[in-house]
C-alpha cells in the first residue's frame, strides 16, 4: 500500500483505507504504526505520527488530520467525524468506544509567538481522554484529561478536565450535569442481558455461534468456535468469524460497544 510509509506495519485484516489517504512518519517513514481489524480511514485522511495506534472497527472520516511527535493512540470502536484534528505533539490517548464529532480540534500543545521578542505561551502536554467519551461536533478542546463517560456538547471550547459521566457546554466549556443530567443511566446486568437477547433476534444473521452471558467467568473460553459476549464487563472473545464480525457490525455504533476479552 504506497499510501502507508512505515517502518513497523501492523495491518488488521478487513480494514479499508481510501486510496488517496496518506499515514507517515513526521520525517519520512513512521517507526510503528497499528491499525486493527474491520477499521475505515476515508478519503484525503493526513496520519503523520512516528508512532500511531488505532482499535478494532474504529472509523476515520474523511478530511480529517493526525499529527506529532510523541505516540497517538486511539482505542477500540472510535469514530472521528469529517475534517477533524488531533494532534499528538504533547502525546495523546484516547481510550475505547469515543465518538469525535465532525469539525472538531482536539489539540496537546501551544506554539507559535516568537520566544525571543518575550512571547509567555509555549508548551506541550498529555491529551487523556477516557472510554465512552463524546465530543458531540465542532468542539475545541486543550490538552485535558477526560474521565470516562463525560461529554461535551457541540460548539464546546473544553479548557480544564472533565469528570466522569458529566456533561460540559458552553465557550468556555462549564459542567451542565446538574441540568441536563448525566451522558450514562445505569442499567441493570439482567436488564442488557434482555436487551442484548432482544439485538440478536433482531439481527438477521446465524445465531448459532453468538452467546450472550452476564460474564465470562461462567463460560468455557476453550469454545473457540462460540463468541461469547459479556454484558457485565462489556467484552467479548474475539474470534474474528463471519458472524461475529456481522453482528458486531450490526451493533455499532449505538447499540452496543464491546472490546476483547
């Protein structure tokens, strides 16, 4: 693939990369790049990172940019909306099952204004961002750290750290849980048994190989040919069949999000 310029390529199978995509080095060739299974990476998409990792059935829509010198990684089930940035110059993570809505800036550093004339902004730091994370579209965000489940609402400027399962609006971004509520209610292990039960009825594939279970400690993970899915912990034994990967497909992206076991 001419697109991918990499030193250390690790390709997951099933993974469509646009032709006109270019994923590099910040100086030629990247020193490691991992992209996992059934991932999308669309048209005119720019990853110029030396080090770059992204997650199984993660999305990267078209336009979108990137960047820097320290490792990028984005976990399992992402979706980066069109025309986005992320730069990785102060290092960034970004956990499992986020959505980055189209139009957004996520950004890990400050630079420009010329240090010899007395110029006071220049600096880099960690961008952290949790699991089930949302920035909902067009939001700009600092270096932060995220917590898991917190949520910016569209048109957010997010400056400081986000808590666990709130949700922030406004420019600068504020915390609005106290009106709007929370990103996450919580649901019973017997209440997404019901509902998982209920995707596989509706999901019009063979449902021979699929289990639901309320966790895998109950389970005989030597069953290579069943994959298990775990509603307590919210994973599943990758086994990469026809089915497994339909149905995954079928859940994603609202219905439900599992990772690997």
């Amino acid at each position: 693939m001419n697109q991918i310029s990499a030193l250390n390529l690790e390709l997951g199978v099933n993974t469509i990369i646009d032709p006109t995509a270019i994923i590099r080095g910040i100086n030629g060739p990247a020193k490691r790049i991992k992209i996992g299974d059934n991932c999308y990476i669309g048209a005119n998409v720019q990853i110029i990172c030396d080090d770059f990792e992204l997650g199984d059935y993660s999305k990267i829509q078209n336009n979108t940019t990137v960047h820097g010198y320290k490792p990028c990684k984005i976990g399992h089930n992402a979706w980066i909306g069109q025309f986005s940035i992320i730069d990785s110059i102060g290092g960034t993570t970004i956990g499992n099952n986020c959505g980055i809505g189209a139009h957004s800036q996520l950004w890990s550093h400050i630079k420009f204004g010329d240090m010899l004339e007395g110029c006071r902004f220049l600096s880099d730091s960690p961008l952290t961002i949790g699991n089930d994370v949302w920035f909902v579209g067009h939001c700009i965000v600092s270096p932060i750290t995220a917590k898991d489940k917190s949520m910016a609402l569209v048109g957010s400027v997010v400056t400081k750290d986000m808590e666990e399962n709130c949700i922030y609006a406004g420019s600068p971004a504020k915390n609005i849980s106290e009106k709007a509520g929370n990103q996450f209610s919580p649901v019973s292990v017997e209440d997404k048994l019901a509902i998982m039960q209920q995707h596989l009825k509706d999901w019009d594939g063979d449902q021979s190989s699929i289990r639901i279970v309320s966790n895998l400690e109950d389970v005989n993970l030597n069953q290579e040919d069943l994959t298990y899915f775990s509603v307590s912990d919210r994973k599943y034994t990758k086994r990469s069949s026809e089915q497994e990967i339909s149905f995954m497909k079928y859940l994603l992206p609202e219905k439900a999000k599992f990772t690997p076991n």
